[in-house]
C-alpha cells in the first residue's frame, strides 16, 4: 500500500508506516531541514493550514477524544510531525494496563505505549486503518491542498 496521502510543494502527509493505528499520520518537510526557524516564509504559512486540515481530516473520520500533535526529531531529524488520534478504542486498551492514569491520560505516555504496542512490520495494516486512510485521503483532496493548488 502506499502510505502517502497527499503532496504539497513542501510537505508529505503520510500514514505511520510502521503502526497499526487508524489516523496516525505523519507530516514531513521534503527537503532535510531540522529546525522549524530554517523554513522559507511559504512553507511556514503552508505548514500551518496543512496540519489544521490533516487535524480536522482525522476528526472528521475517527471522531477521536483527542488528536496529539507531535515533533520531536529524535530518531529522524527531519522536520515532521506525529498527527495522532487518542480514540476510544485506543483509551481503553491503554487504561486496562496503566488504570492510575483514569483522571487524566498522559499524552505522551499514551504515545509511546501505542508505538510499541500496535508496532507493525511496514506496510502491514489492518483493514481498519486502511478505511481510514482512503477517507481520510478523500477529505483532504476535496479541500484542495495538493501540488495542483500551489
């Protein structure tokens, strides 16, 4: 499957290739760049209305309880940025292992659990994710943020 959902001059919106989750998609600058302050003025403009739209793509969707939106650049330095849904499904799987965190879940705990815990060999999706990725993919190409719009 290819895991890319939409291009734009200076972005790919991709699914995590390498986890199971419906909705987590992963925003990545083409060129290798590490810092945000490194990005011409166009791409700053367009990263911000890029990531409101994959939000809203993924809500639209999943109607998740929350959407985290991460960068970190740890493991790849690139810039790119962790769109995730917090669903009820993925709530209460991580609740029966950790119940103390029932008053307030820890983002990014959950996170890290979630990569582990749904961690596929790539490209491996369930059908699941993949419903989720064509509606989501049709979401976001009816809004116009493609190559074609630039």
């Amino acid at each position: 499957m290819n895991t890319t959902l939409l291009e734009t001059e200076y972005f790919t919106v991709s699914q995590c290739s390498d986890c199971d989750v419906p909705g987590y998609l992963i925003v990545m600058y083409k060129e290798n760049l590490r810092e945000l302050s490194e990005l011409p003025h166009e791409a700053k403009c367009q990263l911000g209305v890029l990531l409101s739209e994959v939000e809203s793509s993924i809500t639209k969707v999943l109607a998740p309880e929350k959407v985290y939106c991460c960068k970190f650049g740890e493991a790849a330095s690139i810039i790119h940025f962790h769109l995730f849904p917090r669903t009820v499904l993925l709530s209460k799987s991580f609740l029966s292992i950790y119940p103390e965190q029932r008053g307030l879940i820890h983002g990014p705990l959950l996170f890290d659990w979630a990569r582990d815990y749904y961690k596929v060999k790539v490209g491996c999706f369930s059908p699941d994710t993949i419903v989720a990725f064509n509606k989501i993919k049709a979401i976001l190409s009816s809004v116009g943020i493609t190559e074609a719009s630039r």
